[in-house]
C-alpha cells in the first residue's frame, strides 16, 4: 500500500498563489530539512498551479514556464530528492487549470508519462474547467489508471472540493486522498466550518485513501495567497489539532522559510502528529450523535488499545460545564461493565485519574481538550 497514513508535506499555494518558481521551492525544500519538519514527518514539497506554460509544446506536452523554471522540472525533482524529500506536481482533470493553464483533459496518459519523466512522487489533480458532459468519476479513473501505467509510484490527490458525492466513489479510481471541501481561508469561522463539514463523511476516509479537508493554514498569520483576516498562534495550534484528530493530510500551507517558534512548536507537535499518523486510521465518532454547531466532543479508538477523546470549543465564549460532557455509556462502557478509563491530557502530560461514569469540560471559547485513554478494570 503506497499511502497507509496521510500524507505529510507542504504545498505552495496557500502563500504563494500563482508567483511560485524554483527558488521559493528549492529555499522551502531546504528549510524543511533544516528546521526539523522533515523529521517530524513531512516529506512531500508540492508545486501547486501556474508552474506551466501557458501552452503545451511542439510535442503536445506539459513544460515548465521557463522564466519562473529556468533549469526545468526535473532539474528541481532531483534536488529535492537528494535532501531526501520527495517531488509533487499540479494538474487539472479539465482542459484548463483554475488558473487557466493547460490541463489534462484528454491527455491523461501523456501528462502522466510526463509527470513520470520528471521524477514526480505526488500529483494534485484539480477540477477547473472540465466540459459539462464529462463524468466527473470517468476523469478521476482516466488518470489513476494512467499514473498506474507509468511503472512509478506516484501518491494520486483527487481536488474535486467534494462533489459528485466524492467520498463514496473516490477509493475505486486509485486514489490516495481526495478533496472534500472548497480552498480554506486564513479564519478561524471558516476553518471550523470546514472541518464540521466532514465529520458525518470521515467514515469513508481509512488506510489508502484519505478524506484531504485542504492544506494547513497554521502560521500564515493574514499573509499571502489566503490572508483572510489571519488567527491566534492558538487558534492556529487547534487548527492544527482538529486536522490531526480528523486525520487529513498535512500539508503546510506556510512560508516555512521565516516561520515563527510558535508555529514550528504547533507543525512539529509529536503527540498530534502521532494522532494524525496512527496506523489503525478509525475515524473519529461525534458522541452526542448530533450536528455540531458550537462544540464538537469526539471518541476516537486508537492503535495499541488507546483511545482518544477530543473536545473543541468553536464558540467564542466559554463552555459552562454541561455544555460539553461525555458519558462512558455513550462510548460503549455501561456502569455495569466493570472498566473505566484513564485518561492523560495530551498537551499538558497531566494524568486526569479514572473517569468510571461522566467527564464534564468547562474551557475557554476557541480552546480544545484532547485526552489518551486506556482502560482499566473497577469493582
């Protein structure tokens, strides 16, 4: 299985918008390995759109805009790879990009070649400009099948922003994670307002193909391509945590190059990353079994019989104490059951005690509760 968890990487276009070229992406490459992101984890450096001409060449294929690309493609893939990262890419299943570039419609199998020939670990495949008679789920497997064909391995990142139903068909065309929501903004409502959008669908989401609920925008701080009136350090690290706990891919959208300690200390937190990255990849379950609208309490089953439980508080006031509650009823241990939980706070390390019947989280608004539970047996 080439994706058995989800993808770690960063992604230009949340910062750099149409004016990416091979110094950002190389300088950025180096400073992934640099700052420690690359041993936290993240391993792809993705181009996003406008990297192309704006036609395709004598032979019918995809080149590099010489003026933002002078040494081309494959010459920034090789660097890449020799600081041990690995090379993404950026198409559309349209016949323009949504920056109205050459897509790949009808040249699926050429394009994919090309990918393949610069030495391409990662495709993001957008959905601008399809025509109207084109099958949304026809085009996806067009190219999962052609980058197959290649004989290389190259993680496929479906950009369809959640339509035709995508989580239910997405998995059969070869891909690896798929977008399930419209471009993030720099703001917290909209942030918190995608991520609730997918929690009823993150049961399709598992080892192999991953619900993408769109790049990070932790540490952008109102600048670049999706300034949006910008966050918190905090807010961005519980950005950053209800990513992890939804299990997306984490791609920085970042200008990891001049980041600050706060984001570096958010982006490399090994004990969300560690959530994010758990290999039995169980989606997490709402426990009041309701729409959430001002707080989210989730449970969630971890490997090596853990469990965790998730509070977040997307209200801009505190929580009073019934406000948010769990019940072990809800999670499956009736009083009756003989076993309780123990739970840790995961970002303070504080051991909560057992919890044999109800937990209640009076906590600040924008603020979030994360806990590790095992469980142990009482009389």
């Amino acid at each position: 299985m080439l994706v058995k968890t989800p993808p770690m990487g960063w992604n230009s276009w949340n910062t750099f918008g149409p004016d990416v070229c091979e110094k950002v992406v190389l300088e950025t490459a180096d400073a992934m390995v640099k700052t420690g992101l690359k041993d936290a984890g993240y391993e792809y450096v993705v181009i996003d759109d406008c990297w192309s001409e704006m036609e395709r060449d004598e032979n019918g294929k995809l080149a590099a805009n010489p003026e933002k690309f002078p040494r081309g493609m494959k010459f920034v893939a090789d660097c890449v790879h020799k600081l041990g990262l690995k090379f993404g890419m950026y198409s559309s299943a349209g016949i323009k990009t949504c920056g109205r570039f050459p897509g790949s419609f009808d040249h699926e199998y050429l394009d994919a070649l090309t990918f393949a020939e610069f030495g391409v670990d990662y495709l993001k495949y957008d959905f601008c400009y399809k025509p109207v008679s084109a099958n949304g789920p026809s085009l996806y497997h067009r190219m999962g099948m052609a980058l197959k064909a290649t004989g290389r391995d190259i993680v496929f990142s479906a950009c369809n922003w959640g339509g035709d139903s995508v989580e239910t068909w997405i998995r059969s065309t070869g891909a690896h994670l798929y977008r399930s929501t419209g471009d993030i903004s720099d703001n917290f409502p909209y942030m918190c307002e995608l991520a609730v959008s997918q929690i009823g669908k993150l049961a399709y989401s598992g080892a192999g193909c991953f619900n993408d609920i769109d790049m990070l925008v932790t540490g952008m701080h109102n600048q670049g391509n999706m300034a949006a009136g910008g966050m918190t350090d905090d807010e961005y690290l519980f950005h950053f945590a209800l990513w992890c706990v939804l299990q997306s891919p984490l791609m920085i959208g970042c200008d990891v190059r001049s980041m600050s300690d706060a984001t570096k200390a958010a982006l490399t937190n090994k004990e969300l990353i560690r959530i994010d990255q758990d290999e039995e990849c169980r989606p997490i379950y709402p426990v009041d079994g309701k729409p959430v609208e001002s707080v989210f309490v989730g449970f969630k089953h971890l490997s090596n019989n853990e469990y965790l439980l998730a509070v977040f508080n997307f209200k801009d006031t505190p929580l009073y104490p019934g406000a948010g509650n769990m019940n072990l009823h809800d999670i499956g241990l009736p009083a009756v059951g003989g076993l309780a939980l123990r739970f840790t706070d995961i970002m303070t390390g504080e051991d909560v005690g057992v919890v044999r019947d109800m937990m209640f989280f009076p906590m600040p608004g924008h603020s979030f509760k994360l806990y590790r539970g095992v469980t142990v047996p009482v009389k």
